[in-house]
C-alpha cells in the first residue's frame, strides 16, 4: 500500500514536467508592435494607430521648390515659401480606433481644407506569422471652405455644400520582417463630388512605403504612389500645358524621446491624400521637389497618463 501511493505523485510530477516541457517549445503569439514610429511614413499613412487615452499633435508642413524655375538661391531653396501646412490631432478611442481632425492649407486650387478622418486597425502581424501581416483601414472626409469661384468650370466653383467635399478611402497592409525594415502596401480610391472641366471624380492608385532602421533612433523612410489616371483626363490637361506626376516621397525619421520627427523630401506640393494623389503636378527630375517635416507628440490622459509612449 505504502508503495502504491508513494508512486502516484511520482507519476503525476513526471506527467506535470512533460507538460510544461511541451508547452515550452510552443512560441508565444503575441502581436508585433511599432511596424512604423509614428502614424505618418512620408506622405502616406502607417497602419499604426493611437493608444486608448492618447492625443497625438501633429505639425506637417511643406516648402516650395528646391529647384528649378521657382526654387534654388533666390528662395533659399525652397525655405521662403510654403506649398502646404497642416495642424492635425488624432485620439485613440480603442488601441485599434483612431479619430482625427485637421486643418491642411491646401495646395491646389481647392484651399482651406478641413479634415475629419478615422483609422482602425483590423488585424495585427503575430510574431509567430500566425498573421504574416496587418491590416488597417483609413477614410477621411475633406471640406473646403474657401469662397467660391465665380466660374462654374474651374474646381473650386462650389454650388452646394456637397460640391466641396471629397473622399478617401485605404486599405494599409504592413509586413515588418525583422527589427530594421518594415514594408507597407498602400492601395487607395479617391473621390470628389465635384471636379472642373475635362477632369475626373474617381481617382484609384496602388501605393507602396517603407521604414529601414539603421541606427538606435534614425530610420529612412520612403513612399510611392502609382496613380491611375484616365488618358483622356491626362490628354485633356496636357494640352492645357499640365502634366500629372507620380508622387515620391522620401526622408530621415528621428526618435527623440516623446517626440517623433521626420524631415522628408518629395514632388508632391499637398499633404493630404485628397490632393497629392490625384493632383501631383511637380517632378523629381525638373527640380521641382521640397523638403518638409512632421513633428509629432503624444499626450496621454487618464490611466496613461503616467506612460507616454511614441510609437
């Protein structure tokens, strides 16, 4: 009898450790975090998004031309002017759902824009690729509110409220592979109510971005749009002495404690997703680039606000 007994709890410990051998060897699924340091890359979005409880303040802001015709000495490079600026603050309702508003200056002739947009993050890469990728969806409302032109063929003629406003919405696929480099694939509709003479509502294009980290705080980031426009619409403003450009963007992100800041160089004048896309008019080899930066900071409320975070 004494035997008997004494061999049960042998048995269940050995059994026990097996499990826990098992168990070992199984690798933890836990998602994969900071694909992207902030929720801008170059021009394009990220598909990171703001914890629950933090505002993010953003300044983006675009300078005129480089070079060519309008840049070089004469402007400083560029430094003397502005093609675009906008004020913006995102906040996390969910660590998946953010909301946003800003106020962009516009760079075509629709100005005075204001922004209402949302992004939330359907899934995240898992470090044991049970997910091999993320998937955040982003859409913005965009509405002028500039005075109306007087000609009803020009794109800033407004009869109704509806004319002024536009759309986007994006699908953002990222893949980080390892702790340096991170790709995204980006691709976006793009849809004003109302659009001048010979132009088009409905603009699609296939975006592509990445983030290779090469030192402790420094990253290159870069950005592509491939914009799909109809030949007629590019016929029509090409006689008219118009050219429609792919938007390039690229630059230098820098990790600086609670601040996330990113200097950028690229051919597209606007900021937002609205303009740059379908409205590209400015070309890398003409010198008709700019440089820019985003600065962003995070404020945290309520439970975190004792763990301000960038991302």
């Amino acid at each position: 009898m004494y035997v008997t007994l004494s061999a049960f709890p042998l048995f269940a410990q050995e059994d026990l450790s097996k499990m826990f051998e098992d168990s070992a060897i199984v690798p933890k699924r836990s998602p994969v975090y900071a694909s992207f340091k902030s929720t801008r890359i170059v021009s394009a979005n990220s598909n990171e998004t703001i914890r629950k409880h933090e505002l993010d303040f953003t300044i983006t802001h675009r300078f005129g031309d480089a070079a060519g015709e309008y840049g070089g000495v004469h402007t400083f490079y560029g430094t003397d002017n502005s093609s675009d600026i906008k004020i913006g603050f995102d906040y996390g309702i969910t660590d998946n759902w953010t909301v946003g508003i800003s106020r962009a200056k516009g760079a075509t002739a629709i100005r005075e824009l204001y922004e209402v947009n949302t992004k939330y993050k359907l899934l995240q890469q898992t470090t044991d690729n049970h997910l091999p990728i993320s998937i955040t969806l982003f859409g913005n409302a965009v509405a002028s509110g500039m005075v109306s032109n007087v000609n009803p063929t020009v794109p800033d003629h407004f009869d109704t409220f509806s004319d002024r406003l536009s759309f986007v919405v994006q699908p953002i696929l990222v893949r980080k592979f390892n702790k340096r480099l991170t790709l995204a694939f980006l691709p976006t509709y793009v849809h004003y109510n109302r659009v001048g003479y010979g132009d088009q509502n409905d603009t699609y294009s296939l975006g592509v971005g990445g983030r290779f980290k090469f030192s402790k705080r420094m990253s290159l980031i870069v950005d592509y749009f491939y914009v799909f426009k109809e030949e007629a619409v590019r016929d029509y403003f090409e006689s008219n002495g118009l050219l429609f450009y792919h938007p390039l963007g690229i630059g230098l992100e820098v990790e600086t404690g609670g601040h996330v800041f990113h200097v950028t160089f690229t051919n597209s004048t606007a900021i937002l997703e609205n303009q740059f896309i379908p409205y590209t008019t400015s070309s890398w080899t003409k010198g008709q680039f700019r440089w820019g930066f985003i600065i962003s900071r995070t404020f945290a409320f309520g439970a975190n606000s004792d763990k301000v975070k960038t991302y």
